[in-house]
C-alpha cells in the first residue's frame, strides 16, 4: 500500500497527518475541566477518483473526523491538507478552501430545510460563493438535477413533496453545486429503504467517475463499504486501528477489533454463519480510558503487555494495524 | 395447534384523502419455539400487522379479521379488559429504539417491576427478587446495583436489555420484536440477537422478528414473510426464499444486496418508488416496478396462494409443487444498473 500511495501523491487532494481533536468538559464547580480525546492521530491520504471508508462504531469519532475535514471544526493538533493548502489549525479556514470540501449528512429528512424549495437550496450556495448571473445559475440549477436523477421541473417544490431517496438526491446535488473536490459522505444510505439504497449508492458511483470526486465515505453497514471503498480506515475510541485497502482488510483483517466487527455482521447467506467473536461489554467512557490500547478490556486476545502502552499504528502485513501483537 | 393463528388480517387509516390500507390480508401461523421474520421496506405494514394483532393501534385504525387465534383463544370477541391481560402476558412485544421506549422518569427496576405487578402480583420482596432475576437473565451485569438506575444511565444495547426483561416479566409465550436492533451498533446488536434467540430457545417461545436486514433474517429465522406495499407476497422457509425466491420483488430486493450483487461498479436496482395512497395501481402492485409485468399483471390482481407444505406467494407467475416461478419470454426484461427514480 505504501507504493501504491507514493503513486498517487500528485493528485492527492485531501491529507490528514496525525489529526487531533480534544475537547474540554467541565466537571463541575471548582473542579478543573477534564478533556475528550475525540479524535486521536488519525493520518490518511485520498486522491482524486478515490473512496476512503470510515469504520467504527458510535462514539468512535467519525462524526468528530467529519467536522475537522469539512473545516466546521479545526483540529486541535495535527496537519490538514486540502487540495494542497494546509488549513491551520485553530484558525478559521478562508472561503475558497471551505468550497472544495462538502458534506452529504444521513437523514435527509432532517438536512433539508422544509420552507426552501429545491431551487432556493441549490441557488444558496452560489449566490453566496459566486458572481454568477441569475441566467447562469438558472442553468447550472437546471444541470445539476438532471445529473442527480431528478426533473427540472422538481426545482419549485418543498421538500415533503419527495421521497427519501429524491431528497438524498438533493442533499447531494446540493453538496456538488459548488464543485469540490472532496464529499463527505455520513452514512449517506443507512436511513433509506433498501430498494433505495441501491440507486442511490449507484448515483454516487457514478458521479465519481464522471466529476473525478474524492469520497470519505463514513459508515458502519460493512456490505456497503466492501463494495464502494478503495481502502478502509477502522476507528476504535477515538483512534485508528486498522488502515489497509479494502481487498486486504476485508480478506485479513489483522487487528481483533475489526475481526470482531466483521464476524458481528450478519451476512445474507443462509448456512454462511461465520464463527462469532463474542465482544464483551460496550466501548470505555471518554472520560476515564483504560490504560494502554483502549481495545484491551474487550479483546479476547489481551495480554499484561497490551495494558501498559498504547499501541501506535505500524505497518502489519499489507496495511497498518495498531495493536502490539501484530 | 399453532401458537397463533391469523386469517386476513386488515387495517386501513381514516386519512383526509380517504381510507389508507396500511395492511391488506395478511395470513401467518406460527408454532412454539419458531422464529418467523417479516421483512419488508417502509411503509409495507409489517410493524403496523402486528401493532394489530397486539391492539395497539389508535381509534383512527378500522381493522378487520377473520380469525385470530392466540393459544385456540378468540382474541376478536375478546373484552377490551381480557384482551389487555393478555399483553405482556402471553405476548408481550419490544420496540425499535430503547431509549424512548423507557420512561426517563422512572428506574428501570421500578418500569420491570410495573409488568410483574400488573400480571403476577405478589408481595414487595418477591417482586424485586423477580425483577433481579430478570435483570440477570437479560445479562445486565450487577442487577442490585442496576435496579436503581435510570434509563439515561444506560447504554443502548443495555436499554434493550431492559425492554426485554419487561416483555419477559410474565413468561410470554409470543414475543414480538419490531427492529430490536436497528437502533444498535453491530457488535451489541450480534449481543441483543444472541440473547433473544437463546431465550426463545430457552422457553420454547414463538418470536416474530420485524427487521428489514436480510442478514438478520438469514441467520435468526426460520420462516420467512415478505411483504410489500401492504401486502404479503411471498411466504418460505428462510433457506429456500435465500436461494429460490419465488416472488419478483423478493428475488430483486435480494439482488440489490451489495454483498449478494454480481461485481461491478453498478449495482442492479428496482426502478420507481413503493405506491402510495393515491397511485396504487389496479392489478398487481408490484407490476409497475417489475421486470417480469404482463398485460395480465396490470389488470388483474394475483390472489395469495399457499401450499399446505408452507410456501405461499402472490404472483401470477409462480406454479408448482415445489413451487418454481415461470416467467413468460424474457423480452421485457429490465437490465440492472438502471438509473432514475420517477415519481
């Protein structure tokens, strides 16, 4: 994967270096504020055309991630890369480097606003970000919707006029108005039927392909995941724990944790049952983490030494893996 | 005799536009110690068939039945009083999201207890012994201390022990479980299925499972209920509906599956949208959406069929014992991959 990734430097357009995002909580009176470590050296590379998956469960710090790429938040610590720019940290990045990044969010019965109609969505984002003529935007309103599967004469309806799948089509007509070069997808599919889902994962894949777009791609539905990702990023607690592209990950995983999540997901196949990881308890509090590597009160595998340091990620096989004892 | 029994089961809504049938003759049986999945997307009225046959519906609902059998007991010419005895009685059911099925007001101890006070009695003591019991057998670790805590103390998957402690406080004989998981991240949701299939086992319970995860069906049930736009379509041990679908729409929505999908960038989809209120179509309501529609398909509307061996299906096209869907020439045949979702 290192060659592989050296290849592509030139067209690298999102890359992330040891990224990290605290947060302070306060405790209580007079007492001092504790702080979360939500986001913990996490480093990744993406080029144009490219799809990373993140993995994990909840609270594992996806969401934290997407906010420090899509610049609604700047990382704490670490290096951001955008298109080449670097986005210095706690600093408000300027316009033209927010315009090449975007989000498409889960629920789009929540991420659009009910009184605009689908024009005035769309238009938002132009009339704020570009001098372009009313003409123009009339056209490239009209462009965008033919390209996300919908009608142009869908553009003067509300957004209860659509069903679930059209209006994921609008959240993510609207994240490409502006052209960037890097999407966000947060669980773009998991609030959609399954008939649905389809279409739409096929929309993205298209998409791609055309506009050369860069998707990071955040999920827990590993079927989806194995079909659309290039390589895959698995989080556990606010950290990385397992970074290798898909065909690897998904053919050996090397950390117990990613083991484990891929032996819980249930496969469609009858008979196809694999041999289930039990994982005991639910992930540790943020506030109180467990010495040494967080997976450790979970792991079948824990040994004395996994409780005495935290285990950095390290090249394992033919991707990275953070655990001492691969 | 089975454990339940239901015979054209329907239910519409009074809506502004007219009545809405959410459910339309739904039959299904199911024996002690099965396990009977109904899959279906939004809005195709599984989670409504079975807020029915619990009586859990508003005053709005108009349902109709020509037999419900709960354990040989009538439950249509039952009073509204027996009928409620019999919830979280013989059956009891667990909701989709935990963590407002519970009262933030209240310590889950004190919401277990209010099942066991309402259907076995009983003094103070034995009460709280009972609901430590359950709490234990739910797998909540330290029960005593858990006793007292409140719902916004618990994690979800612990949340859903908890409903099922409830729906097991008076030794149910029936459990429906509508998406127990979906609220749930894998590893605690492969926690929860674990521990309701080993209960079911455990107590020789009949479960009916709602979830719309094919991977759930395939490895938790036994039978298998597909429903679509208020209507059952297809009926099969899981096995079979896994590796012969009889039903078009089965058969496509097992396609669309990414780990099922042939490889390629594509996946095959189902073109259009699930009718609604206003546009269900005259025959078949499948048709539009189907590769394999005739002419027959769009004005005549296929009756539900069903072998005394269990299979059963709606389609014009399925015949046989075993029953073998066969379609006429395949010139119609829609091909994968296909864009666009009309309205």
């Amino acid at each position: 994967m290192a060659e592989n990734m050296a290849e592509n430097t030139t067209a690298v357009v999102l890359k992330a270096v040891n990224l990290q995002r605290h947060y302070p909580v306060r405790q209580g009176f007079m007492q001092p504020p504790a702080t979360v470590r939500a986001l913990n050296g996490v480093s990744f590379s993406l080029a144009a055309g490219e799809t990373l998956a993140v993995v994990g469960e909840s609270g594992c710090g996806k969401s934290t991630l997407a906010r420090q790429l899509t610049l609604i938040e700047t990382p704490t610590a670490g290096e951001l890369w955008l298109d080449g720019h670097r986005v210095e940290p706690q600093r408000r990045p300027d316009a033209a480097l927010r315009r090449s990044v975007q989000i498409v969010f889960q629920n789009p019965y929540g991420s659009l606003n009910p009184r605009k109609t689908i024009h005035q969505m769309l238009e938002e984002p132009l009339l704020l970000n570009t001098r372009q003529r009313r003409d123009e935007r009339q056209r490239a309103i009209a462009a965008m919707l033919e390209r996300v599967g919908l009608r142009p004469e869908h553009a003067g309806r509300y957004p209860h006029m659509f069903s679930g799948g059209q209006r994921q089509r609008i959240a993510i007509a609207r994240a490409l108005m502006l052209r960037p070069k890097v999407v966000v997808l947060d669980e773009p599919v998991s609030a959609l039927d399954l008939s649905v889902r389809a279409q739409i994962l096929n929309l993205l894949t298209e998409l791609q392909q055309v506009l050369g777009l860069a998707y990071v791609f955040i999920s827990h539905d590993l079927s989806v995941v194995r079909r659309i990702a290039d390589r895959v990023l698995v989080m556990y607690f606010g950290r990385p724990v397992e970074y290798a592209d898909s065909e690897t990950i998904f053919t050996r995983p090397q950390h117990p944790y990613t083991e484990a999540l891929f032996s819980a997901t249930p496969v469609a196949e009858v008979g196809q049952r694999r041999e289930r990881i039990h994982l005991q308890g639910e992930p540790p509090s943020p506030l109180n983490p467990p010495p040494g590597c967080p997976f450790q009160p979970r792991c079948a595998l824990a040994e004395t030494r996994c409780g005495q340091a935290v285990p950095e990620l390290h090249p394992a096989g033919a991707g990275q893996v953070a655990c001492i004892l691969r | 005799m089975s454990l339940l029994e239901v015979r054209k089961l329907s239910v519409a809504f009074q809506t502004q536009g007219g009545w809405f049938r959410a459910v339309e003759g739904v039959n299904l049986s199911l024996d002690r110690g099965e396990v009977l999945a109904i899959v279906g997307e939004s809005g195709s009225g599984k989670s409504v068939a079975m807020l029915a046959l619990m009586g859990l519906l508003p005053a709005t609902a108009r349902i109709e039945c020509e037999r419900l059998l709960l354990d040989g007991q009538d439950l249509l010419g039952l009073a509204p009083k027996a009928r409620r005895r019999l919830n979280g009685g013989t059956m009891a059911m667990i909701f989709q999201e935990p963590m407002s099925s519970l009262n933030p007001c209240f310590t889950i101890g004190y919401q277990i207890d209010e099942a066991v006070r309402t259907h076995l009695g009983g003094g103070r003591k034995a009460r709280r012994e009972r609901v430590l019991h359950l709490l234990e057998l739910v797998g909540i670790p330290d029960p005593p201390r858990r006793f007292d805590a409140y719902p916004h103390q618990l994690s979800g998957g612990m949340s859903q022990r908890a409903m099922i402690a409830m729906a097991l406080a008076a030794d149910p004989e029936l459990l429906i479980a509508d998406e127990p998981t979906t609220a749930l991240d894998v590893t605690v949701q492969a926690q929860i299925l674990e521990l309701l299939l080993k209960l079911q086992q455990e107590r020789d319970m009949g479960l009916i499972l709602i979830t719309h995860d094919m991977g759930v069906v395939a490895e938790t049930a036994q039978h298998v209920l597909v429903q679509y736009a208020g209507q059952q379509v297809e009926r099969q041990a899981v096995r079979g509906l896994f590796e012969q679908p009889l039903h078009p729409y089965t058969r496509a929505l097992l396609d669309a599956l990414p780990e099922r999908a042939p490889p390629g960038d594509f996946l095959p989809t189902i073109p259009g949208l699930v009718p609604g209120q206003h546009d269900r179509p005259r025959g078949c309501l499948f048709a539009p959406r189907c590769g394999h529609a005739g002419a027959l398909c769009q004005t005549q509307e296929p009756v539900w069929q069903q072998l005394e061996s269990g299979p059963g299906w709606r389609c014009h096209f399925v015949q046989g014992d075993p029953p073998a869907p066969v379609f006429p020439a395949p010139a119609a045949l829609q091909q994968g991959g296909e864009q666009g979702e009309q309205d």
